[in-house]
C-alpha cells in the first residue's frame, strides 16, 4: 500500500474515533465535552478534503502554468506519496518542458527571421489600417531617406503621394514610385490578417541602379559593336593608301610629267591616311570603357583619399587662381573599395570643374566628405561656374557627350560606371546657366 493510501487510512481511523468518543461522550450525559470535540471533528474532515484535493490544485496550477506562459514550475513535491503521484509529477513535467522547448524554438525562429529583415537589402515595413508601422527595416529607412516613421502617413511631408500609394496598393500588386532623389522604388504589396487585425505588408526596392546597369550594358554593347565595325573598315583603308603611297612614289611619279598632280595626289593620299588614322586613334580611346577591370577591393580611408586628390591639384588651382576648401566631417570612416579608380573619378571631377570655370570670376572649388542622414558616405565637388543646362543635364552621363570643345565625353560614363561597380551612385545638381554652379556627388554605402 502506497503512503497516499496509508495516510488516507490514518486520518479515517482518527476521525472514526473522534467520531465514537464524541458520541459517547454525548451519549453519557456529558455533552460538553462532547460539543468541545466538534472543533477536532471539523478540522479532520478539513484536512482529509485539503488532502483529497491536492491533484485539483496541482492541475490547476498545471493548466495556469501553461495559460501564463510559466515553464519553470516543477512538480516533485509530493513524489513521496506514492508511484502516482510520481508517474502525475513527471507526465506534468514533461508536458511543461515540451512547452518550453517549442517556445525557445519558437523564439530563436523569430529572432532569426528578425534578423534576416533587419540585414537584407530590400527594404520590408508593415502597417495596420490606420497606417500604425508595426515593423519597419534600416534598409526601408535607407531607401527613404528617413530615421524614423511611426505612421505610414507620415511619409507626405517626405514623399508626396507615396502614403496614399501604400495605403491603396492591393495585394499582390506593384508599382513603381520615383522619389525627389531620382531613384525607381519598385513597391510589392502582401496582405496578411493577424490575430483578426489586417495587416499589409510592403517590399521596396531600388531598380534605379538596375536600370542604370542595364543602360550601361547597352552603350558598352554598342560601343564595342561600333569599335569593331569601324576599325574593320578603316584599318584596310589605312593599308591601302600606303601601299597607293608606294606606287605613286616608285612607279607614277619617276616618269610622270605633271609633278603638280602628283603632289596634289600625294597630299589627298596624306589627308585620307591621316584622318583615317584620327579615327582610329579616337575609336581605341572609348577602349577603357568596355574594358574597365573590376575593382580591387581594399580598406580605404575616405578622408586620406580626398586629401590627397585636392592636395594634388591645389598648385594648378593656384596657378589658375582658383579658390580650393576642403572640408572633411569623416575622420576616421573606412570602406572597401578599390581606391585607384575612386582616385580616378574624383580626378576627373576636379578636372571638370576647372575646366568649367576658365571664364568665371573669383573661381571657387570645394570638396566636402560626410555621413548623410542615412549613414551614407557622401562626397561634394562644387564649382561656382556658369551650371550646366537642362538639356545637358539628362546626358551628361551618356558616352561621348560633351560639351567641351576638346572633350571626349568619355570621363563622366566612365566614373558613373566606376561608382556604381562600388555599389554607389553618382549624381550631379546645378540650377542651370545661371552662375549658380555645378555639384557632383559620390554616394557611397558604409
């Protein structure tokens, strides 16, 4: 017989004989005493009814155990009482630690998918109805340009009109949105229902470096189709006319008797051989821009590679009575990055913007490096020259458009391209022909 059994046994057995004394007690004229036994009686019932009751309370606090959420409850006080009590314990026990267990699983999975979201680069938010953001990513706040949004209508002071996109975006639809930054926000909406709230949720992406990409690919294509097409064409052409430039000096001109055509032949002959040369001179020139080799990936300091580049021209800006400023808020920020070809680029924007203030007064040029409000690094080059007009504006980018006179247009595509196989953006702003000057930036991801 099990303890639970015997104690069970024990406390009937005394509350039997409690019982028979009191009755005798009464029984024999001594009701007092009889009445002063009744307390006992009541107290033993009591304790046999806390006793009996003891699983009730044990699934009780079993059963709000797992309504709270409360796995660290062990039930082993009472394995004493017998084998099942102690066979109850462990059956609780386990189904507590299964609990427990799917919860930590639980637990781990969100904080893993949490950090999936807060790593990827595109950028993931979702609101209720009434726009409350219930989760929102540091790549979302990056391609908004914003640090914070605790409303989804909050966005018409940043970017008019994507709120209401957002908020009217069906589910499983997309769209595209262009900020005041010129970047393509490709927006996927999905819809899910919580916990009978509907909640919506919105993927960003930014394609204007895609689209870019692609652009670039298709002048790259094109200019290597026109490269090969023309020098198939000119380089016999070239050969040709010196083997006509061996004829006519061994064979035509000993004998001829006009000398004066033969010397207007030699000089057409001349004239062909060296435009032809020209042309391929200037065909092997657009050579770096289908060939540009992928860069060399270093930890460079952004402050010593600006320092540097405006230490290099301050003796010709100098000379040519150019006022330089060089501004650095970075000290101490570093980046992976191929830093000859950043050297490049920022060579040829300096380049570029001396060159445009040949004809302006009090000539100034200034270079700023920053962190932007989206933790970008940022690079300025301004000049105070005459700007650059609208209709220049949208092809400055373009291979072999320029507006100089003795330029290739080659530099500006070719650093666009050296940027943006760093994973940044090169951009440029200028009020236009106004003396307002030109800015170019360099944004690159920390």
């Amino acid at each position: 017989m099990n303890r639970f059994s015997i104690n069970i046994s024990l406390r009937v057995i005394l509350l039997a004989i409690t019982l028979t004394a009191a009755i005798w007690l009464y029984m024999h004229g001594m009701q007092p005493l009889a009445f002063l036994l009744l307390p006992l009686i009541l107290l033993q019932l009591y304790g046999i009814y806390y006793y009996l009751n003891r699983i009730n309370r044990k699934l009780t606090l079993f059963l709000e155990s797992i309504r709270y959420e409360d796995f660290s409850i062990r039930f082993s006080a009472d394995n004493k009482l017998g084998k099942s009590f102690s066979m109850l314990n462990h059956q609780f026990n386990e189904v507590l630690e299964a609990f427990r267990q799917t919860r930590a699983e639980k637990e781990a999975n969100l904080k893993y998918i949490d950090t999936i979201v807060q790593h990827i680069s595109i950028g993931v938010l979702s609101f209720d109805t009434e726009g409350k953001i219930e989760l929102i990513n540091p790549a979302a706040f990056r391609l908004m340009g914003i640090y914070r949004l605790r409303n989804i209508h909050e966005l018409k002071t940043v970017h008019p009109g994507l709120a209401e996109l957002l908020m009217e975006l069906s589910s499983g639809n997309k769209t595209l949105y262009a900020t005041r930054q010129e970047q393509q926000l490709s927006i996927h909406a999905a819809t899910v229902r919580l916990q009978g709230r509907l909640i919506k949720l919105i993927s960003i992406q930014n394609i204007h470096s895609e689209l870019q990409k692609k652009e670039l690919e298709a002048w790259q294509n094109l200019t290597k189709i026109l490269r090969h097409e023309i020098m198939n064409s000119v380089t016999p052409i070239v050969s040709l006319i010196g083997t006509m430039q061996e004829i006519v000096d061994m064979d035509i001109a000993p004998g001829a008797q006009h000398q004066e055509g033969i010397s207007d032949l030699r000089e057409a002959l001349q004239t062909v051989e060296s435009r032809s040369k020209g042309i391929m001179n200037f065909v092997n020139a657009y050579r770096d821009y289908t060939t540009l080799p992928q860069p060399q990936f270093t930890s460079v300091n952004v402050r010593s590679l600006v320092t540097s580049v405006g230490s290099l021209f301050q003796a010709d800006m100098k000379q040519a009575g150019i006022q330089f400023t060089l501004e650095t808020d970075a000290e101490n920020m570093e980046i992976h990055a191929d830093i000859s070809q950043l050297q490049m680029v920022l060579i040829n924007l300096v380049k570029n913007a001396m060159d445009a203030l040949e004809q302006t007064q009090h000539a100034a040029i200034s270079i700023k490096l920053y962190l932007n409000n989206i933790q970008q690094i940022c690079i300025e080059v301004t000049d105070n020259g005459p700007g650059i007009d609208h209709d220049a504006m949208n092809k400055i980018f373009i291979p072999f458009f320029t507006t100089k006179k003795k330029g290739s247009g080659i530099g500006l595509s070719l650093s666009q391209q050296i940027i943006q196989m760093h994973g940044g953006q090169l951009k440029v702003m200028s009020p236009g022909v106004n003396g307002n000057g030109t800015t170019f930036y360099i944004l690159l991801n920390t």
